[in-house]
C-alpha cells in the first residue's frame, strides 16, 4: 500500500535576551549551576513575575518575519505539573491568546519549487530547568539557572509530507531567528528544539490518521533520522494490519531507536488557568512599528539581493545568504576582493570544508573575510595560482601570517606573468623538445593536440620554479606551435 | 452536577494530594456542591460578556531587559534540605 506521511512541528526557540522573562537574572550560558537563579526563577513565596519587553519585542519580530498577526492582547497561563526542575508547579505559557497568530513561511525544495507552510501560532513562555540524573548518591542534581529563559513556541500546521520538508523548514526557521538576532541558533546548546509530529494515512485520503509526537531533537540530522525511523514504525504496524497508538515517543540519535514516553490515557491534564499573577499584555501600533523597524534583511530579500547585486546562481545565493553570519562573511569578502563569483566557491569550497574538519562556526574562523577577500584579489589578478592561493589559505588559518601579499612573498608564490620573461622560457623548453613538437604539429585531432599540450607544461613549470602563470604559459604555447 | 469517585482520585494524583476511601465520599458531596453552585452561575446569560483573563481593569507593565539580580546561591541553598556541587538534590526522577 501507498501511503502519504503528514508532518507538523512545534519548535522551541529561546530567545536571546539578556535576562530571564519574568525576573532581572542572566541568561548567559555556562554560568555555574544556581548562580543565575534567584527568587522569582526559584518560585520563593511573595515574588511577583514582571514580563522583559525584551521577549514581546523578539516575539513580535517573528510574527511580521512570518507574515503573522500580531496578538494586540495576549494572556499568560498556568499549564500544570510536577516536575523537579519546575519550581513553581507550573510553566508560565499562552494558550488561547498569544502574542502570534497565525502566519506562514515558504521553503525551497530540492527540485526547485517553493511550498507554503501555514503557522498555527506561536506563543511566549519560560523554559525549565535542567535536571542532571547522573549519581548524586541515589539522588537527580537540579540546576535552575535556564529556568525562565524566554522561548517562543512555535506549532506550524501538518504541511509537510516528507522528513525532506520538515528539514528544509526547520533549515528555513533557524535562518529567519538568526537572522533576526533574536536566538543565537546554537542548536548544541539547546537553543532550537524540535518536536515532531507524524502520522499517515492511504494515499490520497482525506482523513488525517493517528499521530505520535516525537520529542526534544536538536538536531536536522536527528531530525531526519527520527522522521524516517518513525515513518518506518507506522508503516509496519499498518501494513500488518495494526493500530497507531496515539502517543509521545522520545528518539535516541545515537543508538537510532525510538521508545514510548506516554500514551494518550497517561496523557498530562495541564489544567490550564489565566495566571492571577499576570495582567493581560497589551501590545499597541507604536511597539509594533518600532519592532518593524528594528527588522534586518531577511534570507529571502538577501537571496535575491545576492542574485542581483553579485550575480550569482541561485544554488549559491541561496548558501551564502541562509546564516546571517556567513553572509556578512561573503560580504565583507566581497567588499575586499571583488570577484563576487571567486569569493562565493572559495567560501562554500576551502573556508567551509576548513570549518567542518575543525568543528567551528563562522564566528569563530580565524580568518576575517577581509583577509579572504585580499586573498581573492591576488587570484583574480594572476599574483598566485589557485594551487599557491590553497597554500597562503592554509598559513592564514594557521595564524603563521596574517598578511595574504607578506605570505605570498615569504613563501614565493608570486606567479611569473611578465610576458617575455614567459615567452624565453617557452622558446627554451620547445628548443629542448623537438620530438615532442613535430608530433604535436603533425596532430590533426584537436582534442589530442590539447591533450598533448599538457605534455609541455611539467617541464615549463620546472623551468619556472613553479612560479610561471599557467594560463599565460598555455597562451605563449598555442601561439608558438602555431595554432 | 455530580462528580465520580473516578474524577476525585484523578484530580488528588494531579495535585499530588493523598485521599482516602473515606474522604473521597465526602469529597463527592462538597466537591458536588461547589458544582452546583457553578451549575446555577452557568444559568446566567453571559453572551454579551467578553471571558475575563483578569478582574483588575489594567495592563501589564513591562520591564527593560536589563540584568538586575546578582548571585545568591548561597542564601538559597542554605535553607535547601540537600545541595551538592551547587546543585539542589531531589529524589531521583526518571520521566
């Protein structure tokens, strides 16, 4: 049987204020356990939450990013359980009045088409905090320094029909938040997680079947392992004839196996209740043009700037302009080195392959797009070859030398393109080859004659101490072989 | 309106609240009431009436991000029945 997988995602998304959403403490990371927990985040009685405006503006900021309404009146609950690392019993959140309603965001897919993925809403609330289960003599250690860390949860509509897509969105969400600046979208930290629901129904039926969420990935690649892995489970429980339990699963990325949290029976009763401590919040015209105001160019805008302004090809727009950072990275390297074009497959070649095998992020290259940007002027006027540009790369990351035309000196890269120095080395070569030349003359087959052009080549680089510019050496050859 | 045993015991295991069999009967009679009671509230008509999230006729003030509290864990834990390594220690659960 065929079927159709229906996917929608709720996405936790914490946002990158200076201080927790309801008390004045830090929300830096790292800080030791507790030191950044006090006695609203602590739940101590008496304390009194007051909402950071900081939050409602990063909220409001994605809702005009998504094409939203924006909630001019939005109500905090209380969603009820007992949780250790849930001081007050309950999490502070928004349920039938949030901050954004409903808006939507389009993805690229592979083959290049664009989809439309509809959001529910998103709604503000406080994270909880951590709680560590390693041996604290039988005990679970609690730290609280996250607990009250603004997030915003975002919980799109079932719209996508492939972990492809679900990828692609989430792909799409994170550029959109960083770009924003309102989450560092540092996924290893827990910055954006995942929820994901999943079902599937016969292909082309019209009635939704029965979904499981599965919780807490944090990351794409997690993502679309536990997507094909719970698509997998479903698919052989109705091919054999049996019934989707309705369900929250939790996936481990690294075994890959997913495991049952909770039925539906044993589903959480949140008792859901406006919290008395709360006023409703009421956002007016002047905080929303302020917001909109404070909106940067987002991916879709700077794609096509990209395209416009550097002429590049959609593949490529699309890379560079995804990260806000690696854009600005692209940018300044533009800025510096001209040939928009070079800079683009130097950054998505060299620059990230040197990222991934040393486990960094744009943020922390040791090399400045100023610095790649000197690098690529001296490619783009013959000064090195690609091979000599590959070694001044390498001592630039390296740190030995942060000055591209010092390297380049130092280390004799400088390409020989001075014409008639080339032209009597060439003659010199060809004196010493004539076999090899009446040969090449007597070649009738153009693609053989290039091919035995390369033949000349080794030698006129040894000539050169491999200083000579290449494309001019081939240039001098055609000409002399005649043609 | 009425309550069931069922609901009682359901709503204790929520609130983490012990009951017996025999406060459970009397739980389903003043429980039972306090329905009633919101049975007759019910009755009133209410469709011009927008649903309250607040009874002050207020809104909430926001406050500037800007960090204000410093490090007390000291005086916190001081008053915690278990801490280890900065943390606080609870009896160990495993969702």
């Amino acid at each position: 049987m065929q079927w159709d997988i229906v996917i929608g995602l709720e996405i936790h998304v914490q946002l990158a204020t200076q201080t927790k959403i309801f008390s004045g403490s830090s929300t830096a990371y790292g800080a030791e356990p507790n030191t950044q927990a006090n006695a609203v985040d602590l739940a101590m009685p008496g304390t009194l939450p007051v909402p950071n405006e900081q939050a409602f503006r990063y909220a409001v900021m994605f809702g005009l990013a998504t094409n939203a309404e924006i909630g001019r009146r939005s109500v905090f609950e209380r969603k009820n359980y007992f949780y250790p690392d849930l001081p007050k019993g309950y999490q502070t959140t928004q349920l039938a009045q949030p901050i954004v309603g409903p808006g939507y965001v389009d993805i690229d897919l592979a083959d290049g088409s664009t989809k439309r993925v509809r959001i529910h809403h998103a709604h503000l609330e406080e994270d909880a905090g951590k709680s560590l289960h390693e041996d604290y003599h039988g005990m679970s250690g609690i730290d609280l320094n996250r607990a009250g860390t603004p997030l915003i949860e975002v919980v799109t509509e079932p719209d996508m029909n492939s972990a492809d897509e679900a990828v692609a969105f989430a792909k799409k969400l994170h550029s959109l938040v960083t770009s924003l600046g309102i989450c560092d979208g540092d996924m290893s930290q827990g910055s954006m997680r995942f929820d994901v629901n999943i079902s599937l129904k016969p292909k082309g039926s019209d009635t939704l079947g029965t979904r499981t969420e599965t919780k807490n990935l944090n990351s794409f690649r997690f993502m679309e392992q536990a997507i094909a892995h719970e698509v997998e489970r479903q698919m052989d429980i109705l091919e054999d004839g049996g019934r989707i339990v309705q369900e929250t699963r939790l996936y481990n990325g690294d075994r890959d196996e997913s495991r049952s949290m909770r039925t539906k029976e044993e589903a959480n009763d949140y008792r859901y209740f406006p919290c008395p401590d709360l006023l409703p919040v009421e956002i007016d015209d002047a905080f929303i043009e302020d917001a909109r105001a404070r909106l940067p160019e987002l991916p879709d805008a700077r794609k096509a700037r990209f395209k416009e302004q550097y002429g590049l090809n959609d593949y490529d727009a699309g890379v560079l302009s995804g990260d806000a950072k690696l854009s600005a990275f692209f940018e300044e390297t533009v800025e510096h080195g001209k040939d928009a074009k070079l800079a683009a497959n130097w950054i998505q070649g060299e620059f990230s392959a040197r990222l991934n095998a040393d486990e960094k992020s744009v943020a922390e290259a040791p090399i400045s797009g100023a610095q790649l940007g000197a690098l690529v002027t001296r490619i783009a006027d013959n000064t090195v070859s690609s091979a000599g540009a590959k070694k001044v790369f390498e001592a630039l990351w390296s740190g030995d030398n942060d000055d591209v035309d010092a390297i380049i000196d130092a280390k004799g890269l400088k390409q020989v393109s001075d014409t008639g120095a080339l032209e009597a080395m060439v003659d010199e070569v060809l004196a010493g080859m004539p076999d090899q030349v009446a040969q090449y003359q007597n070649e009738e087959d153009p693609k053989k004659r290039k091919k035995m052009l390369g033949g000349f080549m080794g030698p006129l680089m040894k000539a050169s101490k491999g200083q000579g510019n290449p494309k001019l050496f081939n240039e001098i050859l055609v000409r002399k072989l005649g043609g | 309106m009425s309550i069931s045993r069922e609901d009682i015991e359901k709503v204790a295991v929520l609130a983490r609240i012990k009951v017996d069999g025999e406060q459970v009967s009397a739980l389903e009679k003043d429980l039972g009431n306090i329905l009633d009671l919101v049975d007759q509230l019910s009755a009133a008509d209410t469709d011009s009436v927008e649903p309250m999230a607040h009874p002050l006729d207020a809104v909430q003030q926001l406050r500037p991000d800007v960090v204000t509290e410093t490090n007390q864990r000291e005086a916190f834990q001081a008053i915690a029945p278990a801490t280890e390594d900065g943390l606080y220690l609870v009896p160990k659960v495993i969702e």
